[in-house]
C-alpha cells in the first residue's frame, strides 16, 4: 500500500482512521507519544484535526516532516518518499495476446 513507509510496524491509515473519528472532532488536538512515520499525524491531518506526535529517531522525524508537508529538507538532506520495488505486474500488450 503506497500509504506504508520504512517502519517495523506499520498501521493501516482506514484502521487509524477510524479510531481518531470516534475518539475526536474537527479541530481536536490528536497526541501520539509513539509516532514513528507520523501516520496518526498524517491521518489526523486528513480529517482536520491538530496533532503532536513525538518520536525520538531521526529516520523517522525525517519521514515525518516531509509527510505532513512541513519541509522538504532536513539538515541540508533533500526529503524523498521511499522508491518502492513492487508493483503491480502489467504483461506487455504482446504477452497479453499471444501469451507469451
């Protein structure tokens, strides 16, 4: 899922999602004292609610900034989303139909 990044434990934005919806209204303040990726951040920002997340791994503060759109640079270090090596597998038009 393209909403994954370089963590151990990744959680689904739906699953997320739907927690910070029965647990918050619009313009609540979200606290996430284990943030990693900044996915409760990222989610909360998305249904319109203010976040803290704190995080302690600068891998991960990276990852975070440029998430939430804060920057784009971090100690002169360009901030890039992670180049994914799967994808979904579309055959040629030949293989398609010649099956080859």
């Amino acid at each position: 899922m393209d909403e994954y990044e370089e963590h151990p434990t990744p959680k689904p934005e739906v699953f997320l999602e739907r927690i910070i919806r029965a647990s918050s209204n619009p313009r609540d303040l979200v606290l996430d004292p284990f943030t990693g990726t900044f996915t409760i951040s990222a989610v909360a920002q998305r249904l319109d609610r203010r976040s803290i997340g704190i995080e302690l791994q600068e891998q991960f503060v990276k990852i975070g900034l440029r998430r939430l759109g804060i920057t784009t640079e971090y100690k002169g270090e360009t901030l890039r989303p992670p180049t994914k090596s799967y994808g979904r597998y579309q055959p040629d038009a030949q293989t398609r139909l010649f099956g080859e």
